[in-house]
C-alpha cells in the first residue's frame, strides 16, 4: 500500500475522502455591509477557506472582487479561484465579493462628490476599503496576507484610482476593461508607475481588454501601452498588459480573473513545484522543514505579503518522508502544519503514522481515538467520508 500511496497523494492530495476538497474548498457568507464612509451599504459574499480555524495562525491573502452583483460572471469567477486553488497555482484566500446597485455604481466610481459627502465617490471607496472594511477582515480573519484588488469596466477605473493613489497598501491591481478620466488619468497612472519603480517592492499591475471591436475598442485604447511605461525603470514596477483573442466586454472579465491570478501568484505554484521535483532530492532530511520555511517566507517579497505553507506542502512532504522512513522528519513537519491546519484529517492521520513508527504509543493511541470520534461527529461529513477515515485507522493498527 505505502509506496501506491505517495503517487496517488502527490498527484491528488487525497487519501480518504477530505469533505473541504470533495465538493468545494470555500463557505461563503452573505450579508448586507454597511460603510460609514460612503454612507451606504453594499451586498458582500465573503468566502473563507473551509480549512481555516480562528485558533490557528493564518496569513491569508484578501481578493476583493467588485461587480459582484453580476450573479453570472460572479459565479465563474468564484469557480475560476476555486480552480486555481485545488491545482496549487493561488494559495487559500479570503475571498470578497462587493456588489452595487444601479443607483449607487456610478457615484461610487466617479471623481463627483457624493452627496452630502465632502468626498468624492472614489475617495469614499478607497476609505471604505482601507480604513473599514480590511482592517475588519484583519481582525475577525487574520487576514493579514497581500491584498489584490480586482475591477471590471468601471470598477476597474476605480482600481486604477486605488493603484494610483493607494498603490503602497495593495500587492496587485486588476484592470479589466478599464480606462482613465478625470480623478485618475493615464499621467496620474504613469507618475505612480514611476514612483513605485523606486520603492524596493512596488504594486503589481495587470490590465486586460478583449478583441471584439464593437464591445471593447474603447478599453483597448484606453490601455494598450501601459506596459511600455516601465521601460527603462528599475525592476519594482511589475506591469503586464494582456488582450484576450475575441472577448467581448463580459468575456474579457471572465477571463481575466484567473489569467491575472495566475500571473501573479507564478511564483508561488513555481515554488512548489520546484521543491517537489527538484529541491527534495537535494536538501538533507534534517533541514528540509527549515529550509522550506525560509523559501516559503521569502515569497513575501514577491507577493507583497506573507503566505502560508499550503496544506498540500504537509501532505506531499509528509509523504515523502514516509518514502524514506524518516519519521521523525515526517513529525515535526506535520506539527508544524497541524498549527495552521488544526482540522484537517489527512494531515493527523500521517502525523498519527509517524508516532506509531517512532513506537509513540501513548501519542498515536490518542490521535486515533480523538480523530475516530472527531469524524463520527462531524456533521460536515458524509456517511462514506467517516467509513473512509475510520477504516484508514483501522488499517493502520494492524500495521507493524
């Protein structure tokens, strides 16, 4: 069984039956948010890592989706970080749908002051959104990861006025079918470029626009050339331009959520990869887990935040090290990753191997009884899932 087993984990990350990774990675929470600073509410969808615990540490990236009020193109959107998610190319995220309302979309994403507002409807969302609504998630989620912002047509002005303006508290800007006017032009837009090229870790920028010329020639305009402006300009300023062959408007956004996603979250899939394929083979057994720690952190730099090993980490290395036998390795590995996933079953049940390996027999005995009666009373968990677990600790008595 043992040496089927890697390939299958490394390949899937599953075992038995995981209920966060059988049906969807996410739980979603609907409600009505009010803002002080715009006076007004907005419909939120939060969607949170089914794997997050509030008594683990976390470092959660925040994906803000404006325009979620589009129920279609929302939908494949939250499917598309769903994907991205389950094949390693993003880390886990706290995801944020913003919705509008045809009465208040306009004036929120406008240079116009609001009324009975000094501020005009852009200076009010950039307060809403970092003076409110982040420092909350902060809090309640520990998210404390990199910010993305991402935009559609005129949600996607708005994030150029957040990356002109604001640009130092965000990790990556997405501007799909976007433009410029007053209260944030293509020379505002340049100047911040420039200023960011100076900084020793500068906002990342992505703009896309479709090739339909009836639904998107205007945006194309408005955007083609950007990437232009970093030509010459320290490495800091990171700027991609991407037209997607025969989108229309809607399309462009659909498809533009995961390319841009994927783009800057390269660093991270390539990590993985590169330590999974190459790097292993190389490292001593006893420095693997610091070693992964430090290339881990390093991402920070990158990504513009800190980011956690992700879970499929634990278990492929996990994995690995039960290749080899080296199960003490194997221990402090996946203790390391029980701090951060203190629910997940997969993870236990190779930390549960690796103390009975050692002769850990008052530990082992522990885990499995915990864990047998955690899955039996798991409502989350289908009848199928808790036979799944339950027998995986059953074969696992009866082995040496």
């Amino acid at each position: 069984m043992k040496h089927g087993f890697i390939v299958w984990v490394i390949f899937s990350g599953i075992y038995f039956t995981n209920s966060s990774k059988a049906a969807s990675l996410y739980h979603t929470i609907n409600e009505l948010w009010y803002s002080r600073s715009c006076n007004d509410s907005f419909v939120t969808d939060l969607h949170i890592p089914k794997t997050f615990d509030r008594k683990a540490k976390r470092n959660l990236p925040v994906v803000i989706l404006f325009d979620s009020q589009n129920d279609n193109t929302h939908r494949h959107n939250l499917s598309s970080i769903e994907m991205l998610t389950y094949h390693g190319q993003m880390p886990e995220a706290l995801v944020v749908g913003i919705g509008f309302r045809e009465d208040n979309r306009y004036l929120l994403t406008s240079h116009q002051k609001l009324p009975n507002n000094p501020q005009s409807g852009l200076e009010a969302m950039a307060q809403m959104l970092f003076s409110e609504l982040l420092p909350q998630l902060r809090q309640k989620y520990l998210a404390s990861g990199p910010v993305l912002v991402l935009g559609h047509s005129r949600t996607a002005y708005l994030v150029n006025y957040l990356y002109t303006n604001h640009g130092h508290k965000l990790a990556v800007a997405g501007c799909f079918s976007g433009f410029f006017e007053p209260g944030c032009t293509r020379a505002d837009f340049q100047s911040a470029v420039r200023k960011f090229s100076q900084q020793r870790r500068g906002p990342a920028y992505y703009a896309s626009w479709g090739t339909d010329p009836w639904q998107e020639a205007p945006y194309a305009t408005a955007l083609q050339g950007i990437d232009s402006m970093v030509l010459g300009l320290p490495g800091a300023a990171r700027v991609r331009v991407q037209s997607h062959a025969g989108a229309g408007h809607l399309m462009n956004h659909n498809l533009s959520v995961p390319a841009a996603l994927c783009w800057f979250f390269a660093p991270y899939a390539e990590l993985f990869n590169k330590w999974l394929y190459d790097e292993v083979k190389k490292v001593p057994v006893d420095s693997l887990l610091p070693q992964l720690n430090r290339a881990y952190a390093a991402l920070e730099s990158q990504l513009g935040g800190q980011i956690d090993l992700p879970l499929d980490v634990y278990i492929s290395f996990g994995n690995v090290l039960w290749q080899q036998e080296q199960w003490g390795a194997m221990e402090a590995l996946l203790q390391q990753g029980k701090s951060t996933f203190p629910t997940d079953y997969e993870l236990h049940y190779l930390l549960a191997l690796s103390f009975k390996k050692q002769g850990k027999t008052t530990a082992y005995e522990s885990l499995a009884a915990n864990e047998g009666k955690r899955a039996q009373n798991d409502a989350q968990l289908k009848e199928s899932e808790k036979n799944d677990i339950l027998s995986a600790y059953q074969e696992l008595a009866t082995e040496p």
